[in-house]
C-alpha cells in the first residue's frame, strides 16, 4: 500500500543531486487511504485490464516514473499545445487571489503552481502535491530552475486521503490526474473535506466528445498514432497505450459530475474544450 503523503525534501535533486534552497516546512504524519478497501471491490481497471485493487497505484507509479523526464514534450506534442490553453482556462475560472492557499493535486511538473505562485503573492501558500515522486522532483526541480520558490510547498501525497486539516485551501485544482485515481469518490471527497467553505475544487480532465465522428478520428489518433509518438519519444510505447485506455475507462462529464455533487459539492457545472475530447468541472463547497 503506497502511504498517503511523504515529504519531497527541496534539497535533494532529481537526480540526487544537492540544490541550494530553503527546505520546505514539514507535513502531517503518513496515513493509509481509507476510501476503499481489498474487501469493498477486489479489482480496479487499469486501462482495459482488471487487475487487483492494491496493485492499481504502483502500476500507474510505474507509468509516470517512466514517462516523467519527457512528460512535458510529450503533453506538447499529443495535444499540439493546446493543453496549454486548456490549462489557461482552468486558472482563470480558478478565481484564485493574493493571499489564498492553492492545493494542486497530481500537479505533475507544475504548470499550474508556476502561474498560482504568482497569483497568491507572498501572503499566500500553494501546495505541489503528486503520487509520484519522479514527476513530483522533475516538476519541483523546473520550479527552482525557473526562479518559483518561496510561497511553494512540494508534497508526494494520495489524493483518496489527502493529510490536510478540514477547510485548509481556497481552491484545489487536479488536471490530467483524476482518471489515474485508483478510488476516484474517496479522492473527490477528501479534496471536498480539505476545502474552505465557499473554496472551488477544478477538474481538468480528458471526457467524451459529443460528435461520433469526431470521437472515431480520436479514436484512431489515440490507439494508432499516440503509442508510436511515445515510442519514438520517450520510448515507451506501452505507457502512452495505457494512457489511452485510461481516457476511455474515465466517467463521461454528467456521471463525474453527479459524483462531485455526491462528495458534497454544490453548483457544479462543466465546460466542455476541443469538441469535448476535454471537459473542466467547476463545483464549490457551501
């Protein structure tokens, strides 16, 4: 069982390697998920296969520490750069301010706290949080080079059981990183929990387009042509086919939506980008 949080100490490299820079202040103890259980549901999918529930987070481990050096290349290249505007869109409907504290949950290399940092200022507080330790160094690595530094805590955390008070954060934001959630409502309630009431909790994510036609040419740009672009990219075609398959075994924009409501959000509602190959859900803590 992979622990709920652990430290990401700012001095130590990605590769090991020493960084001058302030360590970040500690975090709460390690706890263990609590939203779902080996006797709950035995098995989980892991793109289109079954496989056992508690294997689930180290199989997705496995894909991103694969992935993360050549993580954000790859985004650039898959989406011809427009996750970039989508990303645009999320900060802006973020309603982020001076001051406020911004938990980005599987923020991966950290576009998203690049752009919160500034936001906040030196008032406010904005928590790097991801699973994976590789892309959580990559991203926290990039933000020092880049000169972000000091409003940034960086943490290696399970979003089923984040380990942060009740009503810590003003806005939680998770892109690209729900559909590799093992327990998807546990991690949809525990974002719920760690919200201030009237805090926003965004969810950028891959969804269904409308336009059947348009979803078989997704189709085929998927299955066909994304593994051969992280072949000769990242070499790891596999990884890329898994992440194809996670797309299409991801809730359709009504079902996630009714499961926000169902952890306690109120006023939800979703845009849908790019003909719906992409939708940002939007809900609000009362």
């Amino acid at each position: 069982m992979i622990p709920c949080v652990k430290t990401i100490a700012v001095g130590e490299g990605y590769n090991g390697a020493h960084r001058e820079a302030a360590r970040p202040p500690p975090i709460a103890a390690i706890r263990e998920p609590h939203g779902m259980s080996a006797s709950d549901k035995h098995t989980t999918h892991f793109g289109y296969q079954e496989v056992p529930v508690e294997e689930k987070a180290s199989r997705v481990a496995h894909v991103f520490h694969s992935v993360a050096a050549r993580y954000d290349v790859m985004n650039d290249l898959m989406s011809m750069g427009i996750h970039r505007l989508w990303k645009r869109l999320t900060i802006e409907r973020s309603g982020v301010r001076p001051g406020h504290s911004v938990l980005d949950i599987a923020g991966g290399t950290g576009d998203l706290t690049r752009k919160f940092s500034r936001m906040v200022g030196p008032r406010g507080r904005v928590v790097l949080a991801d699973i994976n330790e590789s892309m959580l160094r990559v991203g926290r690595d990039k933000l020092l080079d880049s000169g972000v530094g000091g409003n940034v805590e960086y943490v290696q955390a399970n979003a089923e059981c984040l380990p942060f008070p009740d009503n810590t954060f003003d806005c939680i934001t998770i892109a690209f990183g729900l559909r590799n959630v093992t327990d998807k409502d546990a991690a949809l309630r525990s974002m719920t929990r760690v919200l201030k009431p009237g805090g926003r909790l965004l969810v950028l994510e891959f969804s269904k387009p409308g336009n059947p036609l348009f979803s078989r040419a997704y189709d085929e740009y998927s299955f066909r042509l994304l593994p051969k672009i992280g072949e000769l990219v990242a070499s790891d075609a596999d990884s890329y086919r898994y992440l194809a398959e996670s797309i299409r075994m991801h809730p359709d924009q009504e079902t996630l939506k009714a499961m926000m409501e169902a952890a306690g959000l109120e006023r939800v509602e979703y845009t849908n980008l790019t003909g719906g190959i992409v939708a940002l859900h939007r809900g609000i803590k009362l």
